[in-house]
C-alpha cells in the first residue's frame, strides 16, 4: 500500500507540474479583457460588420449623384455589290451624357435613411459584442482563479491529512493506535490526491476557455493573477432605474436602430408604386466612312447637343410592390415586439443581477463564519486525535467540513465579486 500510495503522488505531481512548469507570466484581469477585445473572433466579425455597413451607406450615396459618363463604339458592315464582292464600311460614334433622377418617389431619400440606421445598429451592435466578450472574460477569469483557489486548498488539506497519516502510523507501530486509523487515513489521503487531480483538471478547463476568448493558441501557455481575498467591499449599491440602464444597453440602442431602419424599409418599398421622371443631356457626333470628309471634320460637323425626359410608370409590378410593403410592415410589427421583449430581459437581468450580489454578500458573510468555526472545530480535534482522545473517523469528518466550509467561502467571495462586477458593468463603471 505504501508503494501505491508513493505512486499515486508521483502521479499528481507530474500532472499538476505538466500544467504549471509550462506557464507563462501572469496576467492580470485588465490585461486579458484588452487581449480579448483586440483579438477575439466575435469582436472581429462585428467590425467586418461595421465596415460592410459603412461601404453600404457610401455605395447609396455615390449612386444618387447626377451620372456623367462617356460612350464610344465603332460599326463594322459589310455591303455585297455582286455574288463575289463584299464591300467593308465602318462608323464611329462618340457621345458623353448626363442622367440624373428627378423623382423616384423618394427611394433614395429612404434608402439612404435605412442605411445610416443599419449603420447606426451595427455600430451598436460592435459595441454589445464588446461588452459581451468582457463579461466573458471576467467570469472565465473568476472561475479560473477559483480553481487554483480550490487546487490550493486540496493541497493544503492534502498535506495536513499526510502529517497526520504519518503520526498516526508511528503510533500503530508502537502500539498504542489500531490499524484501522491508519487504514482511514490512508484512504482520506487517496481521496485527497483525487480532489488535487479533479482540480487541476478544472484549471486546465478554465484555461482552455479562456484561451477561446482571447483567441490564444493552444499551446500558449499563461496563468491569472489570483486576487487576494481581502474584506469584502461596502454594500454601496445604489438604487438602479432597469428599464432606464436597459434601454441604455448597446445591445437595446442596436435593436432600436433596426426598428429605424425597418421604418425607412418601408419608405424604400412604397416608393415603388410611384411613377419615375429622368432627365439626360448630353453631346454626341459620329463619323462614317462612306461620306468623303476627313475625320476630323465630319466629327465637328456632326456634334450635337440631346435632351431627353423619361417617366416611367409601374403597372403590373404594383401587385408586388403591395405586396412588399404589407411584408416590410409585418416585419417592423415582429421586430417592435422583439424589442419590448428584449428590453424586458435584459431589465430583469439587471434586477436579477442586483439581487443576487447582495445575497452573495450575505452568503459569504455567512460562509466566513462557518469557516473560522470549522477551523477552531479542526485544530482541536487535531489535538485530540494526537492525544488520542478521538478516532480517525472523526477527525477526518472535521477535516471535510472544514474544507467544504472553507472551498464554500471562497466560492461565495468570487460569486459576489463576479456578481458586484456585472452590477458596476451595468451601472458603466
């Protein structure tokens, strides 16, 4: 057994050492959320986003200036002047215009509007993403300084459990303890070693989490400043307005600026029933082969100013016009309902929020209490088993509620830090 025992430990060590040995420096809480906002893939799909949008809104723009441009082509034909003679001719034109839309029934007046308002949604969206690639963050963080908090205590507790292990056995050797509290022991030690492993396991996890968010490589190898657990800070939390700081939320201003953009929708398709006027202007001239004149002359012979006026008159493509319209209509009906439902959750998020930091304050007043009890319960039943006044058994009862007390404290301390720092993210601090 003590060969197994032997073992097992150098089996935990290497593992924990493969997980550690490698690591990097230490990074602390700001230094990763910056990481993740530069490099994060959500955050960079959402700027992609953003910059689509703007090229939208410029490609709009552009297409609503007057249209100048230039046209040349040149005309080869052939006249048959018997059964076997073919006579080649050619011609060139050349023409430079100006197209403008005088009325469109204000298309591009909405379709400008609808894509400033995309614009607008995606700017707000970028900024959601942010925020919650952020949030993330910190939990990813929290939950993998807690795992190295709890690591640290299974191996404190694992190491208290081994001195009295070997107490315990000297005192079997010399008759003065049974052998079955050494056999107790021995097993709370291999119970020990498998909590040391289960929470290096959890360490790997949160790493390789927070790796995802960071968008580090796998083999990068980094560790987390581990905050201190100080006093908990004053409940100071002020009376919050929900729906006011939801509707506040980048993620509410994005929906909003949807609902925008889904009104300027409907402008774009009810512009399509209204008939369409166009003006173009321009010079044009020509020159052709057959007339006996030079290039050159004919050119400024045949240069001639034209003005054109075009309407256009939609007849059957009205139906589907209608019918494009009651669809943006439907569509902005669904979305306004979507926005209502979405201020409401986020509002109760914050409400939610707020609740459970203060109950995770009182929780980890209450958890503090019950460790510093456990505590005192421990060192004396640590006295008493040397003297011999208690069994292993109960000692090693002591020995788990002191330890479930203590792995409940720092629980409850990074749940309420965690909690307080969602309630500050709301509150914009």
């Amino acid at each position: 057994m003590e060969k197994t025992r032997k073992r097992l430990v150098l089996t935990a060590t290497m593992l924990i050492a493969s997980i550690f040995t490698s690591s990097g420096q230490n990074w602390t809480l700001e230094q990763c959320i910056n990481h993740a906002l530069e490099h994060n893939h959500d955050i960079r799909s959402a700027r992609a986003s953003l910059e689509e949008s703007e090229s939208a809104l410029n490609e709009i723009s552009w297409s609503l200036i007057p249209r100048i441009g230039g046209e040349m082509g040149q005309d080869f034909n052939w006249e048959r002047l018997s059964p076997y003679k073919l006579k080649g001719k050619q011609s060139t034109n050349v023409s430079i215009g100006l197209n403008v839309t005088l009325f469109d029934g204000l298309r591009g007046y909405f379709s400008i509007k609808e894509a400033g308002h995309s614009l607008n949604q995606a700017k707000n969206s970028l900024e959601g993403v942010r925020d919650a690639v952020k949030v993330s963050v910190i939990r990813s963080c929290l939950e993998m300084v807690l795992a190295r908090e709890l690591h640290s205590i299974a191996e404190y507790n694992f190491e208290s459990i081994v001195r009295q292990m070997e107490k315990c056995r000297k005192m079997v050797l010399a008759g003065l303890r049974p052998l079955s509290s050494l056999m107790e022991l021995e097993a709370q030690v291999a119970q020990e070693q498998y909590t040391i492993t289960a929470t290096a396991a959890e360490i790997e996890s949160s790493r390789i989490a927070l790796m995802q968010l960071l968008n580090l490589p796998y083999e990068s190898r980094f560790n987390v400043e581990v905050p201190p657990i100080d006093t908990l800070p004053p409940e100071d939390l002020p009376e919050l307005a929900a729906y006011k700081l939801a509707d506040a939320h980048p993620s509410i201003r994005a929906a909003k600026a949807a609902l925008e953009a889904d009104k300027a929708a409907i402008g774009v398709a009810m512009s399509g029933i209204y008939p369409t006027i166009a003006l173009s202007a321009g010079y044009g001239t020509y020159y052709h082969d057959a007339v006996d004149k030079k290039f050159r002359d004919q050119f400024k012979e045949h240069l001639t100013p034209f003005v054109g006026l075009t309407l256009k008159v939609p007849i059957s493509s009205s139906i589907a016009t209608v019918h494009r319209i009651r669809r943006a209509k439907s569509l902005l009906t669904g979305n306004n309902v979507a926005l209502e439902k979405a201020r409401r959750r986020l509002s109760d998020e914050i409400e939610l929020a707020v609740a459970e930091c203060r109950s995770c304050r009182s929780r980890c007043i209450a958890a503090e209490k019950s460790r510093k009890a456990s505590e005192e319960l421990l060192r004396m039943n640590e006295f008493k088993l040397e003297v011999g006044e208690i069994s292993a058994t109960d000692y090693i009862i002591s020995k788990n509620l002191c330890l479930k007390a203590t792995s409940e404290h720092v629980q409850a301390y990074f749940q309420y830090i965690f909690q307080r720092m969602i309630v500050e993210h709301y509150l914009g601090k």
